[in-house]
C-alpha cells in the first residue's frame, strides 16, 4: 500500500527550462512534506520541505507546491541546471513520526 | 564535518549467514533510521530508535534486527539472510526524535544475498 506515489519514473528537460516533479498521497493525516535529492552512490539529501499549512514554499530555484484538496504536491525547479539531474524523493510525516516515501522520478537535465 | 557512515558500502553473501551492517552518526542525533531502496518501492522503513534503548518496527521489520546502546551507533543485523533481502540500504538520523525534521542519509550499503 503505497501512500505516497511518484507517478513519472523519470523526465527530460532541457537546461534552462523548468522541471517540474509531482507527487499524490492518500494518508490525510500527513501534514509535512520534503523532497530528497539523491545522486549515484550517495545517499538522499534533504532539498526542501512544507508544512500542510502552507501552499507554498521556495528556497531559491526551487518550490514546492501543495494542494491539500487535491493531496497533490510539486516540484518546480527553475531554471533547470544538469547538476540538478538526480533521483528525486517525494516524502510525505504524519505527527506519529510515521514517514512514507514515493518511488522516485529521476530527472535529466540536458545541456 | 557532519555525517552518517556505514559499514561496508558493499557486501555478498550467502543465504543463512548472519551480517551486520554498521551505522554512525557524529551529529549527536536522538533519531536514527534503517531503508531499504528497491526498484519501484521507493524507500521503505525497516525500523526506527526514538533514543537510546528505544526502537520500534517500521514498516518491512522482517528478518531484520536493530539495537541502540549507544547514541551514535544504530546497527543493524540480518540473523538469516534471503535472497529477498539483496537491496540497497540506508541509515538515517535526525535531531528532536520526530520525522519531521529532515532526516541525514549515510551513503548506502548494497547488499546481496546468494
């Protein structure tokens, strides 16, 4: 029972352009989101998170967007750079510490 | 320089030989975690430690054991490993004990069960 879906296993962007990664939940009683980045033989690394209280959050070339009706959440990164080029992890905490990740989008970004 | 370790990066077994795999973390974290990453599944919790001597069942605990004596250190043991245990594993810490705060990763440990 996956709780929190990436739907997209990979996309491709041109540099420059924006790269936008999506994410579905169905647990209602998550109300905190983050987004992961993870590159070859590393581990994932945080990128930037929201609270359910919020619809919005940007942390430079990156925002998060979240539609709670909809339990939907995005990632928008612009412009795209191929040093974003990555997997992404869309994670999804309920206050019962109970965190779910999705299965990842891995993003290419072309020179 | 803050960081989470693991022990070995890479390791091929044998079916019934009993492995730990080491964690560390010098960020004097109260929370630390085991993934495992598969194909499709993303990454799914194996078991969690709120504190020292506190650890609790996440979400794929089978097969898998975890101790906490230390507050550093979070191992974790395969007493009877199978072959659907090959998969690549990550610890993981976070201060305040709760997942809200985001969680550091250790670089990962691919596992191969024969």
């Amino acid at each position: 029972d996956q709780q929190v879906k990436q739907n997209s296993p990979s996309l491709s962007v041109q540099e420059g352009r924006i790269s936008i990664l999506n994410c579905d939940y169905t647990n209602s009683m998550f109300d905190y989101f983050l987004w992961y980045k993870k590159y070859p033989a590393e581990g994932p690394t945080f990128l930037i998170s929201i609270s359910s209280i919020k619809d919005k959050n940007e942390d430079g070339r990156f925002t998060v967007f979240l539609n709670k009706s909809a339990k939907h959440l995005s990632l928008h990164i612009v412009p795209s750079q191929p040093g974003d080029s990555a997997v992404y992890f869309c994670a999804a905490s309920a206050q019962n510490n109970d965190m779910r990740f999705g299965a990842g989008t891995r993003l290419t970004v072309k020179p | 320089e803050a960081q989470v370790t693991q022990n070995p990066r890479y390791l091929i077994t044998v079916t019934g030989k009993k492995l730990t795999v080491t964690c560390s973390q010098n960020m004097n974290h109260e929370y630390m975690s085991w993934y495992r990453q598969d194909p499709g599944l993303g990454l799914r919790q194996i078991y969690y430690s709120m504190n020292v001597e506190v650890t609790d069942k996440g979400d794929v605990p089978e097969g898998y054991k975890v101790s906490r004596k230390e507050k550093r250190n979070f191992p974790l043991i395969l007493e009877s490993p199978s072959p659907n245990q090959t998969s690549l594993y990550f610890c993981a810490s976070t201060q305040a004990g709760n997942a809200y705060n985001e969680q550091f990763f250790g670089p990962g440990t691919r596992l191969t069960v024969l």
